[in-house]
C-alpha cells in the first residue's frame, strides 16, 4: 500500500493558487483512477481509497493548511501501519521555473513550509517527492504573496500540461519505482551545441598532434555530474 500526498490549502480561496498545485495534480490523479467522487474525511485529511496495478493506494489532501500538512500526513501512515518508504508527496516548488518538474528520492525541505511539517511529523526523508514548478516571485514581491497568486492564462496552460505529464510519472512510482521514474520523467539535460562543436573540433586537433608523435601512455577519465535536489 501507498499514500500519495498532494499538499495545499483548504478552502474556495485558496483552490487556484501556486501553493495548491499538489492538491491540483492528486486531484487529477484521482479522476484518472476513477476515484474522483471518492473523497471522504479521515483524521485530518481528505482521503480517497483506489489502487494503481495491483498496488493499494490512498490519495490524501491535508486539511491542516500548507504548513501543518504533517501534522495530516505522520498519522495517517502510522493508521496504515505504513513507513516513509510507502509515502509520495506532491507539492510546489518556487525554485523551478513554471512547466517543470522534479522527481526525487529522499532529501531536505528546501524552505517549503508544508514538507518542513511532513519531515517533522514523518521523522524520516527517505520518501518519494514530486516538485511542481511555480517560479520565483515577481519583483518586490513576498513569497507569501507569490505562492497565494494564482497563474497567468499562459502560466495556466503550463501547469496543465506538467500536471497531465505527472499522472503517469507518478503511477511509474508505485508501479515500477522511484529510480526508473526519476529516470523517464525527469527533464534531461542538453548540452550546449556550439560548446559541443568545440570540444569536437580541438578532439580533432589533438587526434592529429597524436598520429605525429610518438606512442605515449593513455589514460581515460569519464565522469557526468548529476543536479542536486
């Protein structure tokens, strides 16, 4: 069994905001699974039983507000008698331009308020995250105010597109794991063609120098750096 968290903020005011955007993408999920008319109040949540494959799954919504959201989600895994390694949560990051996603792993609350709350009450990083690009606040504005906002009609179209891109990505999750979803759904990086054109052709100088000199002794170093979380 699974609990798929979508974090946000209760409440008609607050439905179409940046911050809610975790509650957007369970939502759709839900749809997707046909358990859309199925929420139903649990604890501190709202909770919608249905299953991915062959697996278990409980959708949830905190209804704690955005910055007690473990507060909803810690009990409802010890309920399930579940561990941090049952648990994918969904939320909003300002830190990733709007139209792009993160999966990750396990990892810090990176400043977001409602998974400092998840950490806390969870006692354990070792979970499953999906981070949801809002972007970062317009000039002289507060991240309060950013994350209260709700979205351009071009920021709109946007975010319905990275939320239709996720519902697989997170059905991968539960079905065949975080690593093969990280690596079929997170963005991939493109290396620069003019730096690639360049590297190419002092590869060729050097090809050249080496069938004029001697034989000299060869050693190979290769090596990619990942992006951090």
């Amino acid at each position: 069994m699974k609990i798929i968290a979508g974090l946000g903020n209760p409440g008609a005011e607050y439905a179409r905001t940046r911050h809610n955007v975790g509650f957007m993408l369970v939502d759709a999920l839900a749809d997707k699974l046909g358990a859309g008319g199925e929420w139903r109040l649990k604890q501190d949540a709202m909770i919608a039983e249905t299953r991915i494959g062959m697996e278990k799954v409980i959708l949830m919504k905190p209804m704690t507000y955005m910055n007690e959201s473990g507060r909803a989600v810690g009990p409802l895994l010890s309920w399930y008698k579940l561990t941090s390694s049952d648990l994918i949560v969904m939320h909003d990051d300002i830190d990733i331009p709007v139209g792009t996603v993160r999966i990750r792993k396990k990892g810090s609350a990176g400043g977001h308020n409602g998974m400092k709350s998840v950490l806390y009450h969870v006692g354990d990083e070792n979970f499953a995250r999906v981070r949801i690009g809002i972007g970062r606040p317009k000039e002289n504005w507060t991240v309060i105010n950013h994350v209260l906002s709700t979205f351009s009609d071009e920021e709109k179209i946007e975010i319905d597109k990275e939320i239709e891109y996720l519902v697989p990505a997170v059905e991968c999750i539960v079905t065949d794991g975080i690593d093969l979803a990280m690596n079929r759904y997170n963005p991939k990086k493109h290396k620069n063609k003019k730096n690639e054109q360049e590297k190419n052709g002092k590869q060729g100088q050097s090809n050249e120098r080496a069938e004029n000199e001697e034989p000299r002794e060869k050693i190979a170093a290769s090596g990619e750096t990942g992006e951090s979380a």
